[in-house]
C-alpha cells in the first residue's frame, strides 16, 4: 500500500489537485477558441437606403408617397416597402427610438387595428399643417394618424411627441 492512497481507494490531494487543473485547462481552452473565433455582431439594425426606394416606388404610387428628403444626424432607416396600396418606412433615431410610417388604403380602423393596437385616443395635434389623431399606447407607444382620400396615414413609435411631430414636419411627397 502507498503512503499516498488511504486503504479505501480515495485519491490523494495531489491526485485531485492535478484533476481539477486538467479540467481548468480544458475550460480556458475552449473559452479562448470561443473568443478567437467568435465575431462580435455589432449594430443588428441593417440601415436600407430608403432614398433609393422613395425614388423607385414613387412613379408607381397611386398616392402622394410621404418620405423625408433627409434623416438627422444618427438616424437610420431599417424598412422601407413598397407595395401599390401600401409604403412603409421604418427609421430608429440616434437614441435607438423606433418611428414607423405607413401609409394604406384602408380604413383607420384597419391600420389602427394592423399597427396600433391597445392604443388609446390622446386628442389631437397641428403638425406641418395638418391636424392629426393622437392615441397613446402600450409602453410608451404613441401613434399618429389622419385620413384624406381613401388614404390613411399611421405614424407610431417609442420616441417622444416632440421628436414624432419633428420627423412628421419632415415628410414631404416629393
């Protein structure tokens, strides 16, 4: 019988010890190939050129298509579709606030059911002219929207008021 071993068979503390630093060494192994290998994602948002879109959509448009001629500063547009009844663009601000446009030919009550649901009626705004239905919505959800011709006009988003009514003055058709 060995001075190391106890008669019952339990390993020695040396025997343990090399144990657990072969299972350390296992471990940082496979950390370190991780990190070497592994690419950090960054920004997930994908920015689309929606200025390309707006000039392509906009003579095949059976409505005045609404789009800023330029974004602020850290803003970017992540959605922009276009489709004959429908245009959607989708922009997040240097805060990472989302404000969405969408313009459909559909009732209100369709687009706010589609985009707006759980929103609830917040009076109304004078915005570039215009006057808007305000609703506020779950988790700070705030939307816009008006009709005119068949064509109902939804903004909604996570931004304030304010900076909603400034990207509102910036929508022009043309």
């Amino acid at each position: 019988m060995s001075s190391t071993t106890s008669s019952r068979g339990n390993p020695s503390m040396g025997d343990i010890l090399r144990s657990v630093g072969v299972i350390g060494v296992i471990i940082l192994a496979v950390w370190g190939f991780g990190k070497i290998f592994t690419t950090d994602p960054g920004d997930p948002v994908k920015p689309v050129d929606y200025a390309q879109v707006v000039q392509q959509a906009r003579p095949a448009a059976s409505f005045e298509l609404l789009a800023p001629s330029s974004l602020p500063a850290g803003w970017r547009a992540n959605v922009a579709q276009f489709e004959p009844d429908a245009w959607r663009l989708g922009v997040l601000t240097d805060q990472d606030e989302y404000i969405g446009l969408n313009q459909l030919k559909v009732s209100v009550d369709r687009a706010l059911a589609r985009y707006a649901e759980g929103s609830k009626a917040a009076g109304t705004a004078q915005v570039a002219g215009e006057t808007w239905t305000v609703r506020s919505g779950p988790k700070g959800r705030w939307t816009y929207v008006r009709t005119e011709g068949g064509l109902t006009t939804l903004l909604n988003g996570t931004a304030s008021r304010p900076v909603i009514e400034r990207y509102i003055s910036s929508l022009s058709a043309g």
